[in-house]
C-alpha cells in the first residue's frame, strides 16, 4: 500500500500545483515572449488541426505581423499566462462595428482541459464590453469537444455550420 499513498500525495501535489496555477492566470499585453512562445504552439500540427490556424511560414512574417499589431483597430490579442509562465493567448479579431470573432489557444498542453476557458471568457467579454462590442462570435471544429463545450458552458448558442465548422454567438450584454 505504500506505492499508493505515495501516488496520492503525488496527485494531491500535483492538483494543489494546479489550482495555485488557475489562481494566477491572468490575460496580459501580448508582448515578445508569448510572441517567441507562439511559434511553436502555431507550428504544432494538433493545435493547428483543431483551431484551424495555418503553421507560420517563417519568423520575418510573425515578427512583421506582431510589429503591425499597434496599428490595428480589427484585431486586439492578449497573451494568457500564469505566474509568468506564457501559457496561451486570445483575442478579438475582424472586428467590426458591434461585432468581433473571439480566440483562444491554449498552446502549453498541460493547462489543457483545466477549466481555464470560462474564466478566459469572462475577461475577454469584459474587454469586448468596453471595446463597445455587442456580438461575439466563435468558430469551432465539431470535433473540438472541448471547445464546444466551454463555449456553450459560458452562453453561446449555435449560429450557423460551415461543413464541420460549428459557429457560435454571444451578446455581450446577455452576460450569464
């Protein structure tokens, strides 16, 4: 029985790691190091695969796409960390009047299926909010359990279906 009680301290351990993790995630100014980060989470084939995102074609691009980001009134990202360890980022994009498309990746795969979506969320629809933004929408594989999972947890509600890409929405004011 030994190897068990010490298997059980050791998932103990390893949820209270957690928990203190999912306490100090925050969304932060997307800057170099979730930039650096990126390139290999958008260069992971399963991330790519299931948000739908082409693999970056060469440094020169990201970096001339992140020095752009400061000009642009369409697309506004946040980098998701906790403590300070760049975990993810997410965002508004193609916005327009009243309306933007959310993202979220997830890119370091240990924080994967922790929950940290609905609190993600919140934050991002708070931002949309003072963005003035009135309609959120989202896209997501059918196959992206988690994804259609998390959003419909936070209110979104079926749109429309592109093949096997499920559209959801959200009115910001119809907060939950």
């Amino acid at each position: 029985m030994p190897v068990d009680n010490e298997r059980a301290q050791e998932s103990e351990a390893e949820a209270h790691t957690i928990a203190s993790a999912l306490e100090n995630v925050r969304l932060v100014e997307y800057d170099e190091r979730f930039l650096e980060r990126s390139w290999t989470w958008f260069n992971d084939e399963e991330i790519l695969a299931l948000t739908m995102t082409p693999p970056l074609t060469s440094k020169a691009d990201q970096l001339a796409w992140f020095a752009g980001l400061a000009k642009r009134t369409d697309y506004f990202v946040w980098g998701i960390e906790t403590g300070d360890k760049p975990i993810g980022v997410t965002g508004l994009k193609h916005v327009k009047g009243t309306a933007a498309e959310a993202f979220t990746v997830i890119g370091d795969k240990e924080y994967w299926g922790r929950g940290l979506s609905r609190m993600i969320m919140r934050v991002l629809i708070g931002h949309a909010r003072n963005l003035g933004i009135k309609w959120i929408s989202a896209r997501t594989l059918m196959s992206n359990v988690r994804s259609m999972r998390s959003l419909v947890s936070y209110g979104f509600t079926e749109w429309k279906t592109e093949g096997d890409v499920k559209w959801m929405k959200y009115g910001v004011d119809d907060e939950p």
